[in-house]
C-alpha cells in the first residue's frame, strides 16, 4: 500500500464540518488535512488549535482553491445552500469532491454537478466525486446488504425504511429543505442501494401530518410523513419519517426477500446497557443520527480517501444520489398536493394533463 | 356473579370452527356447548366424540335454529360465504352473534348485517353482534391500547402495522378474497382502535406487487401490498401486509404519539427460548396466527359470554368492524387501480368524475 | 379419549389453593372439582360462591377423606408445614397427590412421603403422586428441554440458573423456609431435569448476603445467595437467587452443551409491549411468578389430570423432587456455615470428620 | 489542549502488538508511534511497510531503550512470560508503561512489577503504569459503572459475570495459563471496579470441568468453571468462565444493587442485523475479544496517552490489578484442590492448618 497521503481541505466547519476535519485530520492515517475554510474566522481559530499550526486558514473558499496548488480533494461541508456550487468548482480544478448531503438545494441544482461531473470525468477519469450518505458506511447496512446480495433472501422485493428523529424544536427551521427531501432521502438512498441502483421508478406518493408544528403548512411540510414508491421493476418501498420521537433516534429498515428478511436496527439501542428499576427493563437510545453513525461517518473518510488514492470506484455512485434527490423532491410534493407522481420508463415525469 | 351459563352453539366446524367449539366448551366456564351445525357429518361425529354426547348435532343451520328453543348465542364460523346470512338469520331470532371474521365477502353484504342488528336492537336492546377480531383479545395490544388511551404518548398520531404471514401457497387459493380485505383489515380494525373509532376516512392509496404467485393479478389480488389511509382528524396510518415471510407470522404495530411511542410485537418470538449455536443466536416465531393468537381467542369467548350474560356492551362495535372493511375494500381497489380513493366527510366516496 | 372426569378435591384455599381449584374447576375440561377443604369458612364460601352450589366444602381435612368415598384425587395447597401429612394421607387411601411446593418443610418429611409412596405402589402401581414444580410446564422450558434432550447442544455441561424475585419485605417472614430450600429449590430441580434425572450430586458449596435485612441471619438465612453444584458425572450448575429485584421476577435459565447453548427467558418481559418515552425503550417484566407461570399452573392440572386417568408417568418423578430438596438443604446449610457439603456415590453425606 | 504528541514504542508485533502499534499509530491523535521491537524481523518490516519509514525498528528490547532517549512510553506486547520483566526494565527507565494483560504469568512477579513502579513514584510522581484490561475502555461498561457509581441501583452487592469464549481448540496450548487467570481474570477485574477496587477479599471457591478437552487436567486446568467469590464488606461475586461457546463470544455481567440492576450485554450480538429466514430470527455474535472490544482498544490507547500528557491518573490502578490476579490465582487454585481459599482481612491467605 502507498504511504503517499491524501492533501484534503474541509470548507465548512459548523458542526459536522469540525466533525468531517476530524476525522479526515486523525482517524484516517491515508489522509492528510492541510486547509480548511469558512466564513467565521472563531472557527477557523478553533481548527488551528486542535489540529495544529500546520494547519492553513481561510476566509474565501475560491482563495483557498487557488493557493493550494497541491491539494486533491475537498470536504464541502459548508450550509446546504452552498454546497453544489462549491462542489463544481472543485470539480472543474479537478479535484476529489466528498460532498455532505444535501447535494444540493434543488433537484436542478444537482442536476448541474451531476452534469459538470460527467463532463470532467471525460479528462480526468480518475476523479472522485461523491455525496455523504453515511448509512451506506454503516456495520450493519453493509452486513445486510452483503447478504442481500448474495442472494439470501432471494428476489429483494418490499424496501421499508424509517428515519425517526428525536423531536428538536431548534431544528424546526426554514433551513431544513423538507421531511422527505432532508430526513427520508437517507431511505430512499437504501432503497436504491437494496433494490439496485437502476432501479427506475414509476409513481410515488405520500401523505403527512402536522402533529407537532402546524407553522410547517406554511413552507409546504409537514412533521410527520408516510410514503409510497413504485418502481418499473415490480418491487416497491414503504417509507416513514418523523421528527418527534420521545425516546431518541429510531431509523430501522426491512428488506423483505422471496425467501427471507433482513431487519437494521430494529431495536434501537445507545449501546449494550440495560437498565432494571421499578418501570421495567430500559435502553437507551441514541439522541441523533450522530449517536448512531460516528462510525460510519469515520469510515466514509477512509474510503473516500482510499477510493481517490487506489483510483477504484467511489463508494456512492453521484448519479444514484440524484435518483433519490428526485424521488425525494415528488414524495414532497405529493405530501402537499395529494396527488401521485409518476414517472414514465425514461424517468420523465408524467404530466398531469396526460393522466 | 350468576352461574347462570349461556346456552352456545357454533355453526362451522372446519379448524377455526373446531377451535371456538372447544373455547366455549372447555375453557369458558360460564358458556355451554349445546349444539354444532356442520354440513359434514364427519364433523358433527369428531365434535360429539371430544365434547360428549349430550352435544346435539345439525346438518343444517335453519334446522338448528328451528329445534334448539333454549339457544342464546351462535359463533358463526362457517365458510366465509355464508357467515353474512348466517348471521342475519341469528340476529332476526334474537340471538346473540359472534361473527368469526370477515363479516362478510361483500362491504354490501355487511351492511345488511349491520342494518338487521340495528332494526333488531330497537326491541333487544341487549342483544350482542360481534365479529372476532382476536388482535383486540390480545393481552399485549391491550396492555398498549390503555397505555395509549390514558395518554402515556399524548396524541396518538401515525399509526403502523403489518400483517406478514408465513409463505403457505396452500392458501393462495380463490376463497382468500384479497390481500387487504382478508389480511390487512386486522391492522384496519386495529387502526381504528388505537386513532379513535369514529375517526373518518379521507383517503387511501395502496400499491402492491406478485413477488411469488403472478397469477394473484388475474383475480386482482397481490403477494405484497403497502397502503396508507388518511383521516379527516389529522392522523395517518402505514400498512404493509405480506404472504411471503419465511420465518413465521410477523404481525407488528407501531403507534407514534406526540410524546411517546409504543411498539406491539416488534421482536417477534414463539417462546422465550433463545437458542445459540454455530449459525448465531436464535429464536423461532409462531407459525402462523393461531399460534401467535391462540389465548386471545380464548378471552375473546369468554368476554362475549361475559358481555351476553351481563348486558355490557360488546368489546366490539359492530359499525366500526364495517367501517374497517369499507377502508380495505378501499386500499384493495386503490392497490389495482392505482388510484387514490377519496371519501367525503359523511363517509361517501368521492367519485373520480368530481376529482 | 374417555369422557370420565378426575374426581378432585384442593384443600388449602390461600392464594395458591384458590388458584388450583379454579384451574381444576374450570380449565381443566377433564377434571371435576368436587370438594375443597379449608379451616377458613369464608374461604369455603368464596370458592362455594365462585364453582357452584355442587361444591362440597370442609373444615377438616380427615373429614373430607372420610366423607368423598368417590374422591380420586387431591390437591395439596395449605400451608407449607402441613403438606407431607396431607400427602401421606391421601396416598395411603390410594389417592393421587398434586402437592403444591414445598414438598415438606425438612428433608426428613419429604423422605417420609416418599417412603409412603413407594409402599402405596406395591399394591396401587397406577398411584400417581407429584410435587408441583410449575416451571416442568412451562411451554418454554419445554422447548428447551426438548432441544437438549434431542442433542442439538450436544452434551449439557454446564447448568446456570437464577430465580430473582420482586423485592417484596411483606415475604421476609418466618414462614418463608429459605433462599435455597424455598426459592433456588426450582432451579435445582430443572438442574436435575436438564443435566439428567440420575445426576448424583457430589458437593455443594454456597454464599450468601444480607443486602436488604440483616435479621435474615437470625434464622439462618440470606436475601441474595450464589450456589455451585458439582455432580458425579462431571456436569456442574452455577445457581443465583435473589429477592430484591426491582423490576420484577427474572428467572433466567442457561443450559451450555459441548455444542451449544440454549437460554430461558435472558430477556424477562411480562408481555410483546414496548414502551418508548423521555427515558428510552422499555419493557415491564412479570410481578411475579404467577405472572410468569400461570400458563404452566393450568397445563401441570391438565397433565397431572391425563396422567391419572390415563395411567401414563406422572409428568414429575417424586424421587427427583425429594432429590432436589437434599442438594437444597445442603446448599442452605453452606450458605450458613462458609463450608463445602461433600456427598459419597451412595447419595451420603461425607462427615467432616473424614475431610 | 497541548499538542505535544507522546512519543510511544510497541514492543512485541504479534496479533495484538500489532493492533497497538495500529491504534497509536493511527487512530491515536496525541501519540506519535516512534519504535518498535520484536524479535522477528518480518514483524518488523511489516510495520515499516504499513507505519511508515520514519518507524525504528529492533530486534532487541534493551537496546531499544538505550538508543530512544527520547521515548515516553511503552507498550508491552510481547510473549506473556516477558511482561513483567520488560515492565520492570521500562518502569526503572521512568517510562509510562502500557502493559497488555496479563501482567505477568505468576502473582509474585505481578508483585515485583507493583513494588517497582511504587519505588519508582517515590522520585518520579507523573510516572503512569498500567494494566490493560480492555472492557474497563469500553462504551457500555463505562455506561454502566457510571449508573452505579452515581447511586442509580442503591449499593452494588452481587455481581455475576461471564467470559465465555468460542470453541477454538487452537487456543487449548500450554501458553494458555488457565481459565480462571487467563480469561475469568477480566471479570475479576470488574467485580473489584464494580464493587469498590478497596473491596477486600475474604474466600473464593470454585469448580471446573473439562468437557471438551480432559487433557487439560495435566496442566491444572478445565475448559468450563464457576466460581464465588467474598468479599468483607459484605458483597458477593458470581463467575462463569467457558471456552465451547458455539455461537461466538458471549460476554455478559450483570450488577445486582438494592435498587436496580444493570446488566451489559445481555443479549450478545455483531451488529444491528437481523436475519429472518426459515430457521427464525437470528442474530451473529462477535468471534471473538476483539470483535466485541476493539472500540475499547483504541479507547485505551488514546486515555493512556492523554493520561501521560495531561499528568492524570492513569485509568486502571495496577495495585487493583495485581489483586485481580490474587483472586484469580486463588480461583484457579480451588478450582484444582476442590477446597475453599480463605483471605484475613489484611488479604493473607489463611493457612489449611488453621482451618
């Protein structure tokens, strides 16, 4: 195995964006973090202080791509607003682009990447560019999906899936794009992974309810929300998010088989504790998706890297990320008109008027 | 309490009808088996032989009516077909009814059933008609419904269950009239129970595909189905029903409230036994439902006796077990049409011309 | 199958009596609850109240013998101290004996019924007469039985048991015998059921504490005890008993074979509910064994029932039970004195002397 | 934070050598991997290759630490039998030592260890000298030692604890020193971290068998024991060690306070996975130690490490550890003689002739 590192910048360093330098900065030995990049110069403060004086500072994410000459990828870790354009602008240097989910803000938008991608790919064939689901990095979808694949529960053909937040009012903002597009894409990523990548879908629909925030009408979402995905291969997904649970996390998936079943994560836990008193036998559960996946987060910084380094595929396919992007964006919107979305066996939407 | 005994006879002895035979006969102390009425005399002679010979025992059902003055009660457990006037000839003699599920094979049919009880209760007020749903008898579901009903999860919300049988293509045959009207309406009668059982239909959508038996289509019935229904109150309900599980029956509920969440048969289990060996750490799971329903069936004989001997109302209503197979009759339709389909808020559906 | 019933009489109407009659009374289709015997009259008149008016009741117990000439059976539930009289009784008249457990109050007693036992067979080789071990019944324990008896864990080696009762001070009195005699002594009886009715002990060594009542020490007993019981055919069992659970009853059994491993109830719950709240996800666990076993109490009236009429095995062998009552005692009496109790292959206890 | 990096040597590059030297080279942000010793050189070039060539290798321990004037610490890895004089050599250097367990192969050594770092403290007080008993790095077990320590279950006063490792006869070697040092010895552990590592034992009793493997016998040693153990303040612990697990590593405890109780790992598994297919419902469990606790290993490395920088106490006291070894020798020592070892309350073994 090379010794040679990978030069990585993270732009971005709210919260994950600290989390993603730290990973990429001490818990992945292939990587090297030479520079990161945001508007507040406290954080950037603050990175310097943990990761060292080496560390190199900016304001301006296109400086930052212009004075460093010798880097090969970067972490767009910044607000969801931002990311795809940051991400082709790495793209179009030529750089290796792991990009926090979202992708993007508009279904458009990461069409656009999508499309700068394909075009860089035809010079730089080598170039890696790859949005972070990190369920895909998860222990456990990875055993469940190995044994998918080789056939142990013969034809995958119902997909049920559920990402079900601990309820947060601070997160009930108007940063969060929406239930399916922000929560349940994670779902409907697995759907695709489970079900296959080419997987076309045909309709989809959804309904939701405001148990919790009735305000969330007004910016077209809802608190709670059901769904349906049909796809041209006769298999089908079953998806509900929430975002208020009492307990903490619960996201849980099934993949029923012609010839068996394969379950994640049906009993939420936070570790191997349980707790006997006077109300019974308890666990605890973990309050966030972080609680849950620091592993896979971790692991998605070393398969990237290795991914870029070795010149072998990158884990997520960015066309895969768009397909859901897409499915995400009708499952919103049938949430809010009552109406199915369908899609014909190209991928075009059915228009109304045809129905 | 009175020693007083109600005077039972079961129409149908076929395995379900053998089973209620013996619940009333041997494990409801104040019921007694008077009379069986089977088309088969081989029935009759094995139901004389367990139950002892002053069982009396009719080929015909108008005939047992007819010579059996002192009757109170009749389970109906005959074939599917014939339980709606089986019925009705009950109900119009006064006799208190338990109704072995599905009501009927027609949502018109039922309405018959329900329109005699209810000209038949303006002059015997205390008269009991009720159709055996166990899943209401089951000491878990009850433990979690006045959990819910004292507001443990506040409002009880988004409402999920699944009814997963053990693949048996011995029952893939006609008589099984449809994947949610026949399986499905459990988790329906259940969704009424849990979000209140005068909540009003909105809408539903449904779709469903042939994983094991393609020929399920030409009778308009599926392997796999997933619907969701809408109430007018604001609260939601997920489905997901299937005849292709390989470990066993999977019967599970999910309630999500605003403060909390309750989960019925998430793990299921046969027993208690774990068994660990080469392959991991195992457990089996009840074959099918009478395995998993087994004690439920039995406190649904004795509560009925009880409500009959007590005058206390039945633990069912009958309106909302019509009402339950108007919502199934519903996602079946939707799973074959694709169409979304739309009630008024009196309960009438919306014609498609209107949409 | 006959039709003739088992003509039985319960003396001792407690809680534990009550229980028998009414399982006798009315879930056991085969059996007659004829008479019941109790020096309390209200006792009489409740139970007179709840199984009829045919019900004849006693005061006394040699009464009762004398007056029921067509008495088959009798159930032994009254206290403790009065059980092996009871029992010698009814077996030298020729009835079959249900002894509730404790089979007596010393080792020396329970010999005695034995002793009377085996002279009664002589000339009455259809007597049955069995202590009431309810976990022998219990459809779990049952299912692990079978599997170790079939070898699917091939050798069974190593036997771990615990019996941990709800903290209940109402409990800690006189007239609880000891931790080991009265608690533990259910798992040394699945000891010898699991590892081989023949199993001949070889020592026995113990320990104990005083967590919650140090005057326990007054009269020679523990609140928590640890035992280990070493047998001549190399075979060893690990015991825990304890009464001061919070939660509820947690009866855990492990049976480890050369190739594998089967547990009982590792994961104590009273039902399929899982409650999810602010504190995580939780399950209740039984109150108490009642709670845990009541399916066990009807299905041992049942067999003990068949195996009368039928002449068949009872379902417990007498000599196991008193069998268990010797390791028991000893294991107490370790727990007191800090010493080793050694055995010869005989079944005699080693004097110190001779250590 | 400082970011000064300790600089650390691994001594012995086998299975486990390696693992630490990977930890603190990779996943140990504050520690800089420097040398490291083994005397096999294709150990060594393994390391270069995957560590870097910047890594200093020796064949020999001693001249490693004549020719690293700038270590801080070691890690010693090596071949049991050379724990405790590679420690003593390091320790007399005014290294902090990480020294993987077991400390040494007899309990006198242990005590030379001991006295030497105590000696060493007298002139250098920031001198760090440990025991690397994984579990105590472990997310649950610190989880639950929190729970007690804050009171949550009242006073801990049982403990029950079991390591039951894999069937792997290729472990069954003379280096294996026995069942109750080698492998119960991390249960020991916690029971003194559990219930007070001041506890004081007062006796330990303990019986083996050897089910698998009779020729264990000849080296003092069985392949399945139990074990109690008594301490003078009152409380007790409950062992059982197993090496013929079927399904994997099962490693369970549980704390028994008169309040509660907390239980780790009860329900042993590899992931969130579960398997539903014609066999039940199955879950994998860990192979082995470091598929249950190589979080913990990492976990270890980096508050060993922070502990050296930061001048605070190190993790794990080594006087605690050498009397873990005392009970485990006395356990192991029982289990032979068949006789209980009894401590005074200075923890000097009380002699036979006293008894």
């Amino acid at each position: 195995m090379s010794t040679e590192k990978l030069q990585v910048a993270v732009v971005g360093l709210g919260r994950m964006g600290m989390r993603h330098a730290r990973h990429f900065a001490t818990l992945t030995p292939r990587a090297h973090l030479v520079a990161v990049c945001s508007p507040v110069q406290a954080e950037l403060d603050a990175a310097k202080n943990e990761f060292g004086g080496h560390l190199r500072t900016y304001l301006d994410y296109d400086r930052m791509l212009q004075h460093e000459p010798t880097l090969q990828a970067v972490v767009v870790a910044s607000v969801a607003s931002a990311h795809a354009e940051q991400a082709v602008k790495a793209i179009e240097r030529g750089l290796h682009v792991l990009c926090e989910k979202p992708l993007s803000t508009s279904l458009e938008e990461a069409e656009c990447v999508l499309a700068a991608y394909k075009k860089s790919l035809l010079t730089r064939p080598g170039q890696k560019v790859m949005c972070g689901f990190s369920r895909r990095f998860d222990a456990s979808y990875r055993d469940a999906h190995a044994r998918v694949a080789r056939g142990d529960i013969g034809v995958p053909s119902v997909f049920r899936s559920q990402t079900c937040d601990k309820l947060d009012l601070s997160t009930f903002t108007p940063a969060y794009s929406g239930i399916f597009t922000e929560s349940s894409v994670h779902d409907i990523d697995l759907t695709l992974w489970f079900l296959g990548e080419d997987s076309r879908v045909k309709s989809v629909f959804a309904a939701g309810i405001t148990a919790i925030e009735p305000a969330l009408r007004e910016r077209n979402d809802r608190d709670n929300g059901i769904g349906i995905v049909e796809f041209y291969n006769g298999k089908i997904a079953q998806l509900l998010v929430s975002r208020m649970m009492a307990a903490g996390q619960e996201d849980t998936t099934e993949i029923i088989g012609t010839q068996g079943k394969i379950a994640v994560n049906a009993a939420p836990q936070l570790n191997l504790v349980h707790i006997h008193d006077a109300t019974g036998i308890r666990r605890e559960v973990p309050a966030d998706y972080f609680g849950r996946f620091r592993e896979a987060f971790i692991t998605e910084a070393n398969e990237f890297t290795a991914s870029c380094l070795n010149d072998t595929p990158a884990p997520i396919r960015l066309d895969s990320t768009v397909n859901a992007m897409k499915i995400a964006c009708a499952l919103q919107e049938s949430m809010v008109t009552g109406q199915k979305v369908e899609f014909d066996e190209s991928g075009q939407r059915v228009s109304l008027a045809k129905l």
